[in-house]
C-alpha cells in the first residue's frame, strides 16, 4: 500500500510537471502587457487561484485571506490546505461551474494552461488573469501587480524590496567567484527537454553563478538531442527530483560516463516546487542553488 501511494504520488507531481511545461510552450508569444491591460477591477476580494505560483504570490503579500479556492497543488504555504479546492490544475479538468459556485470577482491562472478557462470566464465578465514569467524581473512585476488588484500594495512592495536586496547580495557574491560552472538542466528526458535563453530558469542558473550550456537556444523549453548534451559536456547536471532519476541512471545512458559532471558525480536533485515555481521563492532557490554550485 505504500509503495502504490508513493508511485501514485510520483505518477501526479510528473503529470502536473509536464502540464506546466506545456503551458509554459504554450504562452511564449503571448503579451503579459496586453493581458493586465484587458483586466478591469477595482479589488479583487473573492480569488479563485489556478495556479501554485499565484497562490504563493498573494499569500505572501498578505492577501491570502482573499483566496475562497484553489487546486490541489496550491498547496504552499500549507495554510492554503484549509482552503477549499476545486480539483486538478490543468484547464481541460476544471469545471467552470465549480468555479462559478465560489462567486469569484477575480480568478488567477497561468497563460497555456487555463486559456480555455479564461474564454468561458470572460464570456461572464469575470477579470481573470493568466501569469507570464519568462524571467525573474517579471515574477518581481507579478507580485506587484498583485499588491495593486488585491490593494496590498504596501505589502507587495516590500516583498519585491526584499526580494531585490537577495538578488544584489547574490550579484555581488557572484561576482567575486571566479567560478562559473556549465550547467545542464534537465526538464525531461523523454524527450531530451531542457531550459533555453527565454525560460526564467536561464536566469536562475545565471543569478547562482552557472552558465546554462543551452542558453543559446530561443526556446523557452527547447527539444534537445542527446548528442548536444554530450559535445558540450557539462560540469553540473540538474534534475527535479521527481522524474525518478538517479546518478546511477546517469551513469548507464550511453556515453553519459564520459560527461565531467557524472564522472564528478555532480548532480544536483531538485525539488521543482521550489525551482519551477515562478513565485517570490525563487531568489530562495538561486541562493540554494549558487551554495550548490560553489561547494
């Protein structure tokens, strides 16, 4: 019985991994400007949030109090599990009257996850917003942006205050380490899928002073072929831990044995909702990661 819930725990964190992802493909020619622009809301009292970054963000700037729902994997801070949820994450599963039963006047998602969402809330006058975060400067716009429609403006701004006193201390100690390792970040290995110049992972292997070996690649989430993985051999590899792998599997690929960062054995295991999130821990994650690196 353990066993079955773990792998059905495994089998949901991957399933909700890769629907993050394909929405993140999704939303790369999207307009985060043209979305706050549509909104029209005076405050936002009664939230419904889609997404797990958005629920982090408004806890964080103190408008938790406004969520009356959330999906099961709104689940941090843990405060958020006393609140009532409405099922699964993805837009395909969620129900639009389940939604409407809450009497939101603003509901919170995640561009190429909750588009179809947002057309049938919109057809009822509901403001729905969709995040877009292709860097750390947007997430720190997000949060902001929050603090004005939840009239928690204060708040968020010493939220982004603090955030932006991370950021530079972490500049600065960067800066004075002359080493920059070459990282490799694996999203999925089914196929090879891993972070490339416009993803806000760029910029959180930039910010812990790494060099993200595919950050010449325009795509968000760019296809990557083995072959590429190899020739630019990595000194770091990073993988969530929970796609299961481990520095074994690593090591019985073919040609991965040759690759410094497996010979090394300098694989960093991440937990996603800590890295993946584009919410106000992420600078978390940077510090996390550039102690990581600089061992």
């Amino acid at each position: 019985m353990k066993y079955s819930n773990k792998k059905s725990l495994f089998i949901k964190r991957t399933a909700i991994f890769m629907v993050t992802l394909m929405g993140t493909l999704l939303s790369v020619s999207c307009n985060k400007k043209d979305t706050e622009n549509k909104l029209t809301i005076t405050k936002a009292e009664r939230i419904v949030v889609l997404c797990p970054s958005g629920a982090e963000i408004l806890s964080t700037i103190g408008a938790e109090n406004h969520i009356v729902a959330r999906t099961d994997f709104c689940d941090y801070p843990e405060s958020l599990k006393q609140i009532p949820s409405i099922g699964g994450f993805s837009g395909d599963t969620l129900s639009i009257e389940t939604i409407l039963s809450y009497k939101p006047d603003f509901v919170y998602g995640s561009l190429g996850i909750h588009d179809t969402v947002k057309e049938n809330l919109e057809n009822l006058n509901i403001p729905i917003y969709l995040s877009e975060t292709k860097d750390i400067e947007d997430i720190l716009t997000e949060i902001e942006f929050m603090g004005s429609v939840t009239h928690h403006v204060e708040e968020s701004q010493s939220v982004t205050r603090q955030l932006r006193i991370q950021i530079k201390s972490l500049n600065e100690k960067k800066d004075k380490n002359n080493s920059v390792p070459d990282v490799y970040w694996e999203v999925w290995n089914a196929p090879f899928m891993s972070a490339g110049k416009k993803s806000f992972i760029n910029d959180v292997i930039n910010l812990a002073g790494g060099k993200n070996i595919f950050s010449d690649v325009e795509d968000v989430y760019p296809i990557i072929s083995e072959e590429a993985i190899l020739s630019r051999n990595p000194d770091v590899i990073i993988i969530p831990v929970e796609n299961g792998i481990t520095i074994n599997t690593l090591k019985k690929r073919a040609g991965w044995e040759q690759i410094k960062a497996v010979k090394n054995e300098s694989v960093i295991f991440i937990d996603s909702n800590l890295f993946t999130r584009p919410g106000p821990r992420i600078i978390q994650a940077a510090e996390k990661l550039y102690d990581q690196l600089h061992k």
